[in-house]
C-alpha cells in the first residue's frame, strides 16, 4: 500500500466522520437545480456527497484509493436507504465507460500534483455531451489561508491547489456556467473549519 493510500486510509478509519455527514454546500445548490441522471464523484471518501445525490434520486457512482472511505459510505448508505455503486482504486483501473454520466462532482477532490490534469482529462471522456462539471477545491492562494489557521485544512503544497486558469487549460470544451476563486467560511466535520479560498466551477460539455 502506497503512502498516498494509507494516508487516507487513517484519516477515515475512525468512528467519526473526517467531513461530516452533511453535503457540501456548493454541491447541494448545484444539483437541486438540475433533474436526476447517472452522476459520478470522484475520490468520494466517506460518501456524504454521493448519499445526498442519491437521495434526489440521482443514479450515483463513485470512486476512492480508501477501503476505509468506501466502508463508511456504505454505511452512511444504509442508514439514508439508498444505494451507491462505489468503487475502490485508481481511475484508469475501474469499471466505467465513454460517456456515461450526465454530470460529475468534483468536490475537495485533490488527486496528486503530477496527475491531477490527467485525471481531469480521462474523467471529461465519462462525461455525455452537454454534462455538467460540478467543481469545489481550494485555490493557490490558500496557502495563505492555511497559514493562519491549520484547522481550515487542505494540500499544504501548491501545485495540488487549483487556478481558475488550469481549470480553463484541463477542461476547454466546456461552456463556463460559473468559475470563480472565492473566500468562503468552510464548517464540514473535523478537517474543513474556518475561512478558506476556493475555485468553483460549473461547466457543461460543448
């Protein structure tokens, strides 16, 4: 097992929910407003998420590097009565196919500096003409942020952090709906509290 996985593997092996059970914010608002498909969330950790989608009757798929995240999101599942089909490993490795979503949520989905746009790019390919992007992570200017208060959490490296400009090089045959780098106030479970800067982006496939 690579550090990459252990270190996830720590994080949501405890009783306690590392973010929360509740959605993210951004998240909720964008899909209460589109109507119900096939929807995919990548590095999905303990399911918070891809629960709350398929309590709106999205058809949800995700996927993870941690066995202990997937174990708490069937979990959480079971709880909400709903179903995922959840997936552990790396991207290229799983089970999916050319466009088979109609929307893709990438929430704190911050995949390793070196591979991040690569993964950006074979996850565009599961995407149907006219899906949509739901995009939250932190920006570059984080770091500043994260400087003055560790509890707000995130890569504390900043090349794994995001600009609105890498978002326009990873996905250019998108419509922008939205992209905006943004100050918001984060209050998710243990590892998300307090001011941070983030990219949020809404795109749909041209």
């Amino acid at each position: 097992m690579n550090n990459w996985t252990q270190r996830w593997d720590d994080r949501y092996s405890s009783e306690e929910f590392a973010y929360g059970e509740e959605p993210n914010n951004y998240l909720k608002e964008q899909l209460e407003k589109l109507n119900p498909g096939a929807i995919l969330f990548p590095a999905e950790g303990e399911g918070r998420n891809a629960i709350f989608a398929a309590k709106l009757d999205w058809n949800v798929s995700a996927f993870d590097i941690s066995e202990e995240g997937k174990n708490k999101a069937i979990r959480l599942a079971v709880a909400n009565n709903v179903s995922i089909d959840y997936q552990v490993g790396e991207l290229e490795t799983l089970d999916f196919h050319t466009d088979q979503f109609e929307a893709i949520a990438l929430i704190y989905a911050h995949f390793p500096a070196e591979i991040k746009s690569a993964i950006h790019k074979q996850l565009d390919k599961l995407l149907c003409k006219n899906g949509i992007i739901i995009f939250e992570a932190f920006s570059k200017k984080h770091l500043e942020y994260l400087a003055i208060n560790e509890k707000v959490g995130g890569p504390k490296d900043i090349e794994s952090l995001f600009s609105i400009e890498e978002i326009k090089s990873d996905f250019p045959n998108y419509e922008i709906i939205e992209l905006e780098e943004k100050e918001i106030e984060l209050n998710e479970g243990l590892f998300h509290n307090g001011k941070g800067s983030v990219i949020r982006f809404i795109g749909r496939k041209k």
